[in-house]
C-alpha cells in the first residue's frame, strides 16, 4: 500500500490561506490545466528524463538510427537537462535540410554531422523508429486511480457548500500517453480530443466546439494512439486489432520537433496551438485561470505562449503553478520579479508559497507540487 505524503502542514497558517487562495481561483468562469510528464509519473510512466534514457537504448532501433542519435546526442554536450525531445527536435531540422535539398535537385543530398553523411531517407527512418520507441515505452499498464479521482475533483466537486464553474475545462496536454483521456471517459465525462470516430477515428477539430462537452483535450505534443498515413498530415486513431492495408505505412504521430506550429490548416499542431492561445486569452470581463502541473518549464515555445498570454490579458489570465523547485526559478522567477505580472503569477513551490510581495517560506518540503497530492487539495484534503 502506497504511504500518502503528510498534508498537515497546509491545513495551518500561512499555507491554508494559500489553498483557500486556490479554491476561490477554481470557482472562477474559465478554468484551464496544462499538465506536464511530471502528472503521469503516479500513474507509472516515465518521467522525460527517463524516457529519454529508456529510448535510446531500445531494441525498436537499428544500427544507423543508434549511430544518428549518438551524434545527436553528442551535438548537445554541455547542454543542461537535454532530453529525447530536443534530440526529436534536432533530427527533424536535419531531416528537413536533407528533404530541402533534395526537392531543389542538389549535387550533395545528405547531411553530415557527427563523423557521417546521412540522407532523407535515413533520417526519416530514424525519427520515425524512435517515435515507434516511445510508443513502445508508453503502451504498458497503467494505474489511473490518481487521475480519475482528479478529474472527478476538478469536474464534480465533492467538499459541502463548494460549487465550481459549469463552463467547459481545458485540459493544454504534453504528454503522449491517454492517461487523462482515459480517466475522463471511465468518469463519463463528455469530451473532445480533436478526433471524431471512437478507437478508430480521424481529425476533426470541430469536435472541440461541439455543445454538451465537460472538457477539451489539447494534446500539444501528439498522442501516442495517432498515427499519420502517407500522404495525410493529418492525425488518425486505428485500432490495434485492424487488418487495413494502407495503414501499414503509418507512422505514429507524436512531437511535432521544431517543425511545429507551422501556420497551415494543415498541420494539426498549428491548429491545437492557435486553440491554446484562445484558451489563455479569455474575452475581456471574463477571467481564465491556468493551473500549471508536472512541467518543468522547459519547452521554450510553451513558456512563450504563456508569457505572451499573461502580458496581453490584462489581468484576466492568472497561472497558479506548481513546482518541485523549493523556490522559483527560471521563467517563474522571471514572472514573480516582474512587477506588471506578479500579481498575475501564484507559485506553490516545494519550500514556500510566492505572490507578488506575498511570500510564505517554509524549512520543510510542502510536497502541494505532486500531481497525487494536488488531486487530494482538489478533493478538499487539508
């Protein structure tokens, strides 16, 4: 039996003021979470990190594509936390220098890095094989108790006289896996995902307006149950268990790399994103707030976009984040420094609790940042 984390702490002053903080923050009109890969570790998948490891010792890849990300990997010594996604990142802007060279009929096709030249062709394999891997590493069992009592906490309030908002919740995803999605179906919870169909499926992002829904799912990362199929960028759901003879080709579609965000209709990344970028700028008179879990602020795009969104709301979009950190650090230090938006930016950190000139410390870890024990706030444990 798992030992729950001791909460006492933040049911005595000058923590519980800071939930009560909270509290009062969800029973407004628009709410919003992006969770990160921190919020699937309780449900036994890997962190990035070890992902990252897991991923490049896997058997889904052959020799070349081992040789392509070693020297990939190599590309980024030196470089602090560097992860599967960043290596993802890189091989997708060689892959499309190779494909660039290529359509313009040019002598020298391949790219050379590390101490070899490598084509289109291998460097498609190579993506391609490590996605397969991660989809490997992602498509074991999972434990969804922990999920299931947060979308039940964020959707059906149980504490007496604590009523939230009906308004649909947007739920902005950088994980792979369907944990959420999975959660939120077994709690019968109606919501779109920006695919229509049931396990098999296709893209249709009109789903997202559709009436009746509880919640929206934006995975801005992919999904590890889409695929491409050659010729469509355009994300598809097959069921495992389909003998269908076009999709041999499919490729999973996950990580967008650098080429995301591309502003064509036709990339499904854009159009999450653009929706993203809604959902943080909420109609003025109203007010959203963004509750930031599991993420350790390192996508630079996602810290952008968030940055962005703060600095042209008005005051209308409020992020209260959680992190691991017993203080804050990087993109949060920068925002409780910032005087225009302090007060825009709630910080539970290990250590203490930061807003604007508000600051509570603590010499002992809060532990409110865990993905398990922010569900037991949610619930209205103190």
């Amino acid at each position: 039996m798992t030992t729950l984390d001791d909460l006492s702490a933040l049911g005595e002053e000058p923590f519980a003021d800071a939930v009560s903080k909270l509290e009062e923050l969800l029973v407004q009109s628009g709410r919003a979470f992006l969770l990160g890969a921190g919020c699937s570790k309780c449900a036994g998948l890997p962190l990035t990190k070890e992902l990252t490891e897991a991923a490049l010792s896997s058997d889904k890849l052959d020799v070349t594509t081992k040789a392509i990300l070693t020297a990939i990997r190599g590309l980024f010594d030196g470089a602090l936390d560097a992860n599967i996604e960043d290596y993802l990142s890189e091989l997708i802007d060689l892959l499309a220098i190779a494909e660039r060279r290529d359509s313009r009929g040019a002598t020298k096709k391949e790219v050379e890095f590390g101490t070899a030249s490598y084509s289109a062709v291998q460097l498609r394999a190579a993506a391609d094989q490590i996605k397969s891997s991660i989809g490997k590493l992602m498509d074991g069992k999972v434990a969804i108790e922990t999920h299931q009592r947060f979308v039940k906490a964020v959707h059906r309030p149980q504490r007496p006289g604590k009523s939230m908002s009906s308004h649909v919740v947007d739920y902005l995803v950088l994980n792979y896996d369907t944990v959420l999605e999975d959660a939120l179906a077994l709690e019968r919870l109606p919501f779109a995902d920006g695919l229509e169909g049931g396990v098999t499926g296709w893209w249709s992002p009109a789903t997202f307006d559709r009436s009746g829904l509880a919640a929206r799912v934006l995975k801005l990362h992919g999904s590890i149950n889409w695929c491409e199929f050659p010729g469509d960028p355009l994300p598809r759901r097959i069921a495992n268990s389909l003998q269908v003879e076009s999709t041999k080709e499919r490729r999973i579609l996950i990580w967008p790399a650098s080429t995301k965000y591309q502003e064509t209709q036709l990339d499904p990344y854009a159009q999450l994103a653009d929706r993203a970028r809604r959902v943080l700028r909420p109609s003025r008179g109203s007010q959203c707030v963004l509750v930031v879990c599991g993420y350790r602020y390192g996508d630079a795009h996602i810290n952008l976009e968030m940055d962005r969104a703060l600095r042209d709301s008005a005051g209308d979009l409020t992020i209260v984040a959680f992190t691991s950190e017993n203080e804050p650090v990087g993109q949060l230090k920068t925002w409780h420094a910032d005087a225009s938006v302090t007060e825009q930016v709630l910080i539970f950190a290990n250590r203490g609790f930061f807003h604007g000139a508000k600051v509570y410390s603590s010499t002992k870890d809060l532990l409110w940042w865990k993905f398990e024990n922010i569900t037991r706030l949610l619930e209205g444990e103190r």
